[in-house]
C-alpha cells in the first residue's frame, strides 16, 4: 500500500517519470515478505490478506512506469527484462487466486465477487456481439484474427482454435469491444488479462504485429476509463503500439487493412483527431 501510495504522489507531481528510492524500497521489502509467506503452509485466517497482497502488486506493477512519451515505452524502447512485468505478474496471481479462494463464502471478498459475475467473457461471438461493433471493429479485424460467427457459436472448442493462436484472446476482446469501459464494466475488462495464454503471451514477446494489435486495441478501450493507475500506460503503450506497428521495418504489412484496423486505438489515445475535431 506504501507503494501505490508513493507512484501516486509521482503521478501528481511535476516530475512523474522516475521511481524513487522510497518506492523501489517498499515495493522490495513488500515482495520480500509475500514471497516468505508463499514459502511457508498457509493459515485460513490469512488467505483474504494474500490476495489483497496479490491484487495490490499488480496495480503496482501495471502503475510503475518511468515514461512520459510513446518512445520510452515497450514495443519501441530497447528491449529490457522487465518488458511485460505487469502481464507476467498476472500468472502469479492466478496461482495466488487459486490458493485465497476469494469466492469463498467466508472471504471478505466473495460479495464483490458474487456482485460481479457476469466479468467472466464469452468464448463465442454471438450475432448481437457482431452487430455491436461498427463503431470500433472493423470487417477487416475479424478476416485477420479467423473469427466468424459460424465457427465460434457452436458447443466445444472452435475448429480454428488448435491452430490459432491468437483465438482465445482475440474472441474475449471481441466480447468487450462493444461496452463503455467505466467503474461498472472495469472488472470485466481487467479479466482479460486472464485470456492472454502462454501462446499469445509469446507472441507479444516477439512482437508479432497481429498480436500487438489485439493488444492496442485492448488498451485502447481501457484508455477510456481514466483511471491513474491505469491510464499512464495504456495510452502511452498503446500510441507505442501504433508507431511501432506503422513502421513497414517492422513486419506489419504481412496485416491486410493495417492503416483502416489502426484508426479505433489511435482515435482513442489521442494520436489522431475525431471527424470535425
């Protein structure tokens, strides 16, 4: 908490790019201690506190980023270990979601949970889904990510999916593509971060343009919710994103339509102006 504390009071001052010694050290010295507990059997009194701990970390790691311009950030800084922390921080919380148990009856947390069921996505793409996207998704998305009505409506795994590696993800974007991203929604777009499997995560690691573009398009909704801890790098990844994407040295003229696919995520992050603007 210390430490989300200290990236806010960044955030608000005149110079937010760069993390300070007391914020490296309490988020060390927290992450220390949460490892430890791991470590060691875990009471039932403390399940609620471990996910709490869990939550608090990857609001931090999505929060911390020293960059005020799309070209400090990744894709199109130079590579560095620390590229998708916050997304490889994701995967422990799965692990820590799972031993917590937050939708228990007795957790502190199983009203919140309880009040937002429906945060769970679809893996299929229905008719009104499809009809929803004029504004945002153009016809040209679904051709590129292999996604059709009639071949992810039916029961079971779609037919494309053992060969797609950008279907599980893509179909949950697809899902959220038509809804506002506000304080009432915000969850459901946060629970996508749980669709980006191992094959995909792989993906954006090598900076495969189809992949980059899902993404985009992902934080280009979450842009909208502005949010501090969240809008710092989704808009300035996303911009990232646009430029690198736009650069022909960098793969992306194998996307069919890239110019018309790019005109929702740099609308919405302040690249390009509305019509009229």
């Amino acid at each position: 908490m210390l430490t989300l504390t200290l990236i806010h009071d960044r955030y608000l001052s005149a110079n937010p790019t760069k993390q300070t010694p007391a914020e490296a050290f309490h988020w060390y010295r927290g992450t220390e201690l949460f490892r430890s507990t791991l470590s060691r059997p875990i009471p039932p009194s403390i399940r609620d506190a471990l996910w709490a701990t869990a939550a608090l970390l990857g609001a931090i790691a999505f929060a911390n980023l020293d960059a005020t311009t799309p070209s400090e950030v990744w894709p199109l800084r130079p590579s560095s270990p620390a590229d998708l922390d916050w997304l490889r921080m994701s995967d422990g919380k799965k692990a820590v979601f799972q031993l917590a148990d937050p939708h228990r009856p007795d957790s502190l947390f199983h009203s919140t949970f309880s009040e937002h069921r429906d945060a769970e996505l679809s893996t299929t793409i229905s008719s009104h889904v499809l009809s929803s996207l004029s504004s945002t998704c153009p016809p040209e998305f679904l051709t590129l990510y292999d996604l059709h009505l009639n071949n992810t409506s039916t029961p079971g795994p779609p037919p494309t999916k053992v060969r797609n590696p950008y279907h599980a993800t893509a179909t949950a974007l697809l899902n959220l593509l038509p809804l506002p991203c506000n304080q009432s929604t915000i969850l459901k777009f946060l629970h996508f971060i749980t669709y980006v499997d191992p094959p995909f995560k792989s993906l954006l690691e090598r900076k495969d343009p189809k992949a980059l573009l899902l993404l985009a398009y992902w934080y280009a909704k979450i842009c909208q919710y502005q949010q501090w801890w969240i809008w710092r790098r989704a808009c300035l990844e996303c911009q990232a994103i646009c430029i690198y994407l736009s650069d022909p040295n960098n793969r992306a003229e194998e996307i069919e339509g890239l110019g018309k696919l790019l005109r929702f995520p740099r609308l919405i992050c302040g690249m390009d102006a509305k019509d009229g603007g």
